[in-house]
C-alpha cells in the first residue's frame, strides 16, 4: 500500500506542479523516498519534528500548494495532533496526511508505534475527510481523489502489502461503502485492510453453513449511513472488524449509526481498549481476534448467542 | 486620523498617536466584550501599529493580493490588539471591533482566518504561527514571490517547543524572506514569583530569565536584532533591516523589548494584567490617561 501512495504520487507530480511531499524523516519506511527521487524539487524534508511539518504545510496550503506529509500515523494523529486540528482541520487547509505504518502491524515497533486510535481521532475533527484504503488499488484512487479535491484528507495506510480487493476499473467515491459478499444471516463490517481479513473470516463461515455478508467502508468520513442501515436490515447480527481500537473508530460510527437508524445487536471486533506490543503479524492478528480465523469463532459465537436470547425470548 | 493612508504620506503618519487610540479601543472592546486579553495587545501594539502602518506592504481593500506581506500573530490571544489595528489601517469599521467575542462575529477570541479576510493564519493555541511562517516563506521563495513574512510571537511563547523545530528548519532552508518579531514583554500568565531581592521587569519572573534567546537564535544559525519595542522608528528601521536581508540565507529575529499592559499607568508590568476586564472605573481611567491625547491629534 505505501508503494501505491508513492508511486501515485510520483504519477500525478508530472501533471501537477503544486504537488509536494513533506517528510518527517522517515522517507525510506513510508517510500517517500522514491518520490524525492523522482521530482527531487518537489520533496521537502522536515525533519524529525512533525509539528512544525504540520505548519509548514499549512503555510504552502495558502499558496495554492498541495502538501502531502509523511510520516508514521502515530506522528501526525498523536505527536502533531494540536497541529493538525487547529492549522489543518480548523482551516479546512488543502493538506493531504499520509499516514504511513497505521494499526497494529508496523513491523515490530510496538505499542509505542502503533497507532490504533487514530480514525477515532481524526474522525472526531470537524471537516476532515477520514480513509481507510483496503488495498493498494484503492489507496491509489484515494491518492487521486485526495490530491483533486481541496480540503483536509487523513489518510490511513497499512504497511504491509495485503490481499487485493479491487481491479483497476475502481473509482474512489467518498462516503461510498461497497459490499463485497452478501449473506443473509450476519453482516460483518469492516475498514482498511482489515476487510480482505475479514472477507477471508466470511468465506470460513460460509464453509460452515453460516451466511455472512461484508461490507467494506473505505471512507469513515463522510460517510453513506443510510447504506450501513440498510445493509444491517435482514440480518441477525451486525460485526464490526477493525484494527484498531473498538472505541470511536468504526465500531464507534456503525453503533451511532444502528443507534440511530437500525437499533439490533452489534458485536465490535477490533483492539479492546488494550495497548498492542511487538510481535508477528500473526500473532497480533491472533491476539487481537483480527485473524479471518478468530474473526469466524467470534461471529459464530456470537450468532449463536443472538438465536439463544432469541430462542428464549420465543 | 487618516484609516487607509497611502504610502507616500506614510512618513508623516503619528504612529505615536494611532497606538494611543488603539489601546483605547483594546481596553473598551474587551470591557464591552466582557472577556479579552490586556497585558499583550498593549505590549505589542505599537509594533502592530509600526507594522501595519509603515512596514507592511499590504492593500486592506485587496486581501488576497498575491504580493502582499504576510504577518502572523503567532501570540493569538493578542488578537484584540491586531483586530484594534487592522480597523485602523482600514481592512473593517472600527464599531466593529463591538462585536469582538461575540457569535458569529469575524472577530473571535483568537485570530480565524476562515472568518475575517486579511488574517494570514488561524492562531491561538501557541507556538504555531512560525511553522506557517516557514511555509509561507518557503513556498514564496519557490513561487518566485518577493513579499516578506513576518511572524509575532510571545516571549513566553518561546517556552513551546514548536518553536524551536520552526526555527531549526527555517534556517535550514535559509529563509531570509521570513522575520520572527519577538514581543519581550517579560510576563506571561502566570509564571513564577520573583525571588527575594530578584528583579524582573514586571511583577513576576520574567518568561526568559536564565534563558539567552539572542544567542539560543543565533546558534541556530539566525541573525538577531534587539530594539526597542515601543519606539516605533526603531521598529521600522529593524522591519526595514530584515526586510533587506531577503536575499541571504539567514532569517531574522526582532527581540522587541516591551513592557506588559504598556501605556496604561495601572497596567503596565502587573501579570494580572494579561487577560484581564477593565472595570467601569479602570475604563474611564484608561479614556484619561489615552484618550485626551488622542483627541487632540484628531
């Protein structure tokens, strides 16, 4: 995913010359670096001081620049959170935020590394626009959209390349939620690239005679909620699947959407309000219930517990 | 007074004067307000006034001017002083600084950019506006625009250390076309008590005792001037100085010194001062002590 931002990038500077890249110093861990390689006189190294980054490209934003920084999402969403919101999201600045190595899999760096509060953060924040690609087809139609269209985007990408979701014909529209496997017993719904994972967990289920439909929601802000209702409608339990925390992030937006629209039984999967630590991939995803594996125990679980209130209340 | 004076009668401008009746109006729109800062804006107003009415190169009924300097009030909680300066120069009537604080008002509690035009930034939270200051800068310098950016911070200000990482890559990039002007009015807040027998120049420590931001500046590489901040000749003939060095690669700092709550005889170098409302009795001791001077430049 981080090789699709930056190639994109790289694309679209040969069209567009208020194209920037500001990095925080880590250039070769988020592929900034390919980009300062390609138009050397459009990558602006920062240093490592996110904040002043934050402002700087607020600065360029009034001069009709269009910056994207660099960075890992821990950064920008925590370090430059004040930043962020005050120069960024309260100026509705014209400021893209790639924010690299988001969720629990950065590659060995732990808990002080990973970011698993972000979308709740950066969803918080009147006016920004909040993504969460589920591969690298997507991130790159995000990219695109992103450096189109004037405003703050927050940009969550994952650093590990992941199973693809999407061909090229995909056309990134914000708010938009894609359903990509219907079932009629339970909906599980996912962001980022959680959502191969958990599509992986919806076949799994299938295979044990369990229906499970996914809906994948690329862009937690704005967002189609009359979709998700609407998706939710029919079926005996709605799933959310999340790597990250369970608190405010997607699980947070589906419960204010079901609570508002589509009152029923919600099950959120995701980081339990617990801080992550270094390890595999694997054992993170097994740990944190984000497995395909554990994702299928858990909705299996929890459907059979649905039909036994179910069953009782009958 | 003239509100919009042209440049060629810029020289004869009584700076003196303009600062006067901006401390007015300052202490009556936080009184009618009812909330506001004090101690600041009349610290720094009359590098406001210096600024606005000779330094800046700036069109009040054209804020979008692409030529135009930039300036950044970096210490947003003075904003009523800037707000105070800007209806003088002409960008807005003066009866509206009584909508100063109040809903919907373009003139918020700290500077918004998205609401009244001719703010360069939204400020507020500190330590922030010179990292738009770099931006700006840098991104005048790659657009080929000759304007100069100039950022007012706080002395107290400098305590956050944002600043620090602005001033670190501003020199790194070499932008002679920015000037930090640092308001060294040696009080913030609250700060800490004087020590028996310490001095200060108000009636707490001052922000940047035990601190060296001359040399801290020019270790990082900044060229520093010191002036001081009330004389509005050498505030000019500073911002003329900076301005000038544009073409090299080393930005300037203006330390101005200055004295909190200037011009007012109860206000002046007493902390209690900085986001303080003048009472009935204060305001009308503020009309004597600006007011009559003001009235007979009128």
């Amino acid at each position: 995913m981080r090789d699709a931002w930056a190639e994109t990038l790289i694309d679209l500077a040969g069209d567009n010359p208020d194209l920037l890249v500001l990095d925080a110093d880590l250039g070769t861990s988020t592929r900034a670096d390919r980009f300062a390689v390609a138009h050397p006189e459009r990558f602006l190294q920062m240093g490592i001081a996110e904040q002043n980054m934050v402002g700087v490209a607020a600065g360029l934003a009034t001069l009709g620049y269009v910056p994207w920084l660099s960075s890992f999402a821990v950064f920008l969403t925590h370090r430059a959170a004040d930043q962020v919101r005050m120069l960024v999201a309260q100026t509705h600045a014209n400021v893209k935020i790639g924010a690299a190595y988001s969720g629990l899999l950065t590659g060995f760096t732990g808990k002080t590394h990973q970011d698993v509060e972000d979308l709740a953060i950066m969803r918080a924040m009147p006016g920004m626009t909040v993504i969460a690609p589920g591969d690298a087809t997507e991130c790159s139609a995000a990219v695109r959209w992103a450096t189109a269209t004037s405003g703050p985007v927050y940009l969550r990408l994952a650093r590990d390349a992941g199973p693809d979701l999407f061909d090229d014909s995909y056309r990134f529209e914000p708010g938009r939620v894609i359903r990509l496997r219907e079932g009629s017993e339970v909906l599980i719904v996912s962001t980022g690239t959680q959502s191969a994972r958990s599509l992986a967990a919806a076949e799994i289920l299938g295979s044990q005679g369990i229906s499970a439909g996914v809906v994948h929601v690329p862009c937690l802000k704005p967002v189609d909620a009359e979709a998700i209702a609407a998706a939710a409608r029919g079926v005996r339990l709605v799933v959310t699947a999340e790597e990250h925390t369970i608190l405010g992030g997607l699980g947070g937006l589906v419960a204010e959407i079901l609570g508002e629209h589509e009152p029923r039984r919600l099950v959120r999967i995701g980081i339990s309000d617990a801080w992550g630590e270094s390890a595999s991939n694997a054992f993170l995803l097994e740990r944190h219930g984000l497995s395909p594996e554990r994702v299928a125990e858990r909705v299996a679980l929890e459907l059979a517990r649905v039909d036994g209130i179910a069953g009782e209340a009958g | 007074m003239p509100v919009t004076p042209r440049p060629d009668v810029a020289a004869e401008i009584d700076l003196e004067a303009i600062a006067r009746r901006g401390r007015q109006l300052v202490i009556e729109s936080v009184a009618h307000s009812g909330a506001g800062h004090i101690g600041g804006p009349l610290s720094a107003m009359d590098l406001l006034v210096a600024l606005y009415f000779r330094v800046l190169r700036i069109r009040p009924d054209e804020t979008d001017w692409p030529e135009r300097d930039r300036f950044i009030l970096s210490k947003g909680h003075s904003s009523i002083g800037l707000y105070a300066v800007m209806a003088l120069r002409g960008y807005f009537p003066i009866a509206e600084l009584a909508t100063f604080d109040s809903g919907d008002s373009r003139l918020q509690g700290h500077p918004d950019m998205t609401r009244l035009p001719g703010l360069e930034a939204s400020t507020g939270s500190l330590g922030q506006g010179l990292a738009v200051g770099v931006g700006i800068a840098l991104g005048a310098r790659m657009r080929g625009l000759g304007f100069h950016t100039f950022v007012m911070l706080g002395d107290g200000e400098t305590q956050e250390g944002m600043v620090w990482e602005s001033v670190m890559v501003a020199a790194k990039y070499g932008l002679g076309n920015l000037t930090a002007i640092v308001d060294c009015n040696g009080l913030q807040q609250y700060g800490w008590p004087l020590a028996p027998g310490e001095g200060g120049r108000g009636d707490r420590r001052d922000p940047l005792a035990g601190t060296h931001l001359r040399a801290a500046l020019e270790a990082f590489g900044w060229r520093v001037l010191e002036i001081d901040g009330h004389d509005p000749e050498g505030i000019v003939a500073a911002c003329d100085q900076a301005r000038d060095a544009a073409g090299t690669v080393r930005p300037t700092a203006i330390l101005a010194t200055t004295v909190k709550g200037r011009g007012l005889s109860f206000t002046e170098g007493r902390f209690e001062w900085h986001s303080r409302v003048a009472t009935a009795d204060e305001a009308a001791a503020a009309r004597q002590e600006l007011g009559a001077a003001g009235e007979t430049e009128a």
